[in-house]
C-alpha cells in the first residue's frame, strides 16, 4: 500500500500524462530533491523555482491564464500566509470575470503538527484557507483519498488547495489506488528516488488509472447510532482509534475530506440520528473552521440535539514549540480526543 506522500506522487503522474498537467514548481520541487517531502520526484514537469512563495503563486496564475494547468507546492503552510493576497485575487477571478475565464490551478501545502516542526512548520492552515472565497480546500487523511481528490482537484476549473496533514504524509494506506502493485517494497523500488547520487535515476511508473473522488463529498468511516464525530486530516485517524477503543457501535465518525465546499447533507443527517455532536482538528480554537460547522449545526438542527454540541481544537497560541512537551499539549492528541468521545456519550439529556 502507498504511503500519502506516495500517493500524491502516482496522482501527479496521472495528471501528467491524461489531465494535462503542464507544470508541477515551488521551491526544491524539481530534481534532484524533489520536494522537502519527496512528493514530486521523478515528474517530467516538475521544476524548481525561486525562494518566493508570492511568485509562485503568481506564476500559477499566469499559466493558468494562459492556457496551462499547473499545480504548485508551497513547501510548509507557515509560508503560505506570505500569499494571502494574491490567494484572494486567485479566488475571485471567475466571479469577477463572470465565469468567462477558468483558473485551473492546485496548489499544494503541508499542513498541521506532528513533525516537530516548531513555530514555522506547524501551522494548520485550513480555517484561513476556509474563508478564501473561490477556492476549493481539500485535506485528506489517508493515501486512497489523496489520490482520488488530488485528481478532482486537477481537472476542476477552479483553484484548489490540497492540504497534506505532515504527520501522515509517511504512513501507508489500507486500500490500494487502482494499478498500484500490491507489494510496497516494490512500489517503493519503482517510484521513491535512492538516497545519494540520483542524476541518473528516472521512475518506473505503475500503471495507476483514475479515480476521481468528488469534492465536497465526506466519507463515512465509522457507523454508529449516539454520537456524531467530524474531523479530518491528521486528526481523523485518531478519533477512528478512539472509537475502536471505546467500543460498540456508538459513534459516527465522518472525514470530511473537503473544507469548502463540505458535505452539509452528511453531516445533517448523522446529526438528525445521533443527536450528539464533536468537532475535532488542530487548527486554532479562535475562528476555528469547526466553530462554523458548530453554528450552523445549531442553527439547522437546535431541536434535534440531545445535549451541547462540542469541539476539540487547538490552543490559541502563536505557534507550536519543538519541545514534544508543547506540541503534545497545543493540539489534540490521541488521549484527549478519546475523553472527549466518552465525556458526549456520558452526557445525560
């Protein structure tokens, strides 16, 4: 099975050669490195270009503009604030141009804790991302997902950010991306660069096909009938355990996959049946987008709730320590989702 930093890899392959993908830049994205992350090694298109976050992003645009598909990498998300403006401009171009115009760009950002990345590489970026009006926001949180948003996201008219949660950029998925071989140690001989002298090193693509998850669908991970957990990304996985280790079949666990546009009918009806409702991620708590998923939830469905609807969010810090003391305890973890979890169940009408 594909790690997610693999995935992303097979799916930029994929863009490249049936999506028209005509450029993959940002800063060390072309060879030898590759990405920081390693996400591009090996694209014919990719290439690298200067230390400047806003030209990259101008660059896209003005491809895109002409006729060209591109997909961009800021390397950590921290430096994607440095582009809050022109990701404005980016975003408001088909609606001030009255959908005469297409900008078909993606643009990729790690994003989240989890690699002691301290105060620069652990910002989560996906409620400021949220209020880019025009944009498309997608954050997977397992290899089969990226794949099949990272897709979407190519071939949408519109701009797209792809957020890859750092701490499961490594971790290997449980279902295969159509083509992929089934051994990894294989996948990983065909496609990862050695480490050292690479100059003459080129990829040994598996025959991967397409598969298109549609943006703004959630997946519904767990099925369970007395409380409802939203998450996504790198929390994602962790409310999963925690479900697992309370036990039964009490919890809905929803991906949401999509920031905006998200799955609202998904939601809505978990929370119809559940009555019971937690939101968790690990971006900040202060205009966090999970305090807007709150709001509306009850605002639509104030009647239907059995007891307060939660959430678990980050501390409102200015950023994240490299001590492990200080990330532990500035974004959910593991431990705290799971009391969480158990105090929404325990609560009484």
């Amino acid at each position: 099975m594909a790690t997610m930093v693999q995935a992303v890899r097979l799916a930029l392959h994929y863009g490249e050669e049936h999506l028209g993908v005509t450029d993959v830049f940002g800063e060390d994205v072309g060879p030898p490195l590759g990405g920081v992350f390693t996400a591009t090694q090996g694209l014919k298109t990719a290439w690298n270009s200067p230390l400047d976050e806003r030209g990259i992003v101008g660059a896209a645009m003005g491809i895109a503009y002409a006729g060209g598909r591109p997909v961009c990498e800021i390397q950590f998300c921290d430096y994607g604030f440095n582009t809050i403006d022109l990701l404005k401009v980016a975003g408001n171009q088909r609606w001030a141009g009255a959908a005469e115009w297409e900008m078909p760009l993606v643009v990729m950002m790690p994003s989240g804790s989890g690699i002691r990345g301290s105060l620069y590489h652990s910002h989560s970026f996906e409620s400021w991302a949220s209020r880019l009006a025009g944009w498309k926001i997608v954050m997977p949180s397992n290899p089969y997902d990226a794949y099949g948003l990272m897709l979407s996201a190519i071939k949408d008219p519109n701009p797209v950010m792809v957020l890859l949660p750092k701490a499961l950029l490594r971790l290997r998925g449980d279902k295969l991306i159509p083509g992929e071989p089934e051994d990894h140690d294989i996948l990983k001989q065909m496609i990862d660069a050695p480490v050292g002298d690479r100059s003459r090193w080129k990829p040994k693509w598996p025959p991967v096909k397409e598969l298109f998850i549609k943006l703004g669908t959630a997946s519904l991970v767990r099925e369970g009938d007395n409380a409802t957990v939203i998450s996504y990304g790198r929390t994602l996985p962790l409310c999963v355990q925690a479900a697992d280790k309370i036990g039964g079949s009490a919890f809905d666990v929803i991906d949401l996959r999509s920031i905006f546009p998200y799955d609202w009918k998904t939601i809505s009806a978990s929370v119809q049946k559940t009555g019971r409702v937690l939101i968790v991620n690990e971006d900040t708590e202060v205009t966090n987008f999970g305090e807007h998923l709150l709001r509306r939830i009850v605002d639509e469905h104030f009647y239907d709730l059995l007891v307060k609807p939660r959430v678990l969010l980050g501390k409102h810090v200015p950023g994240i320590g490299l001590n492990q003391v200080y990330e532990q305890n500035t974004v959910p973890q593991a431990n705290q989702i799971k009391v969480a979890m158990e105090s929404l169940l325990q609560e009484q009408p």
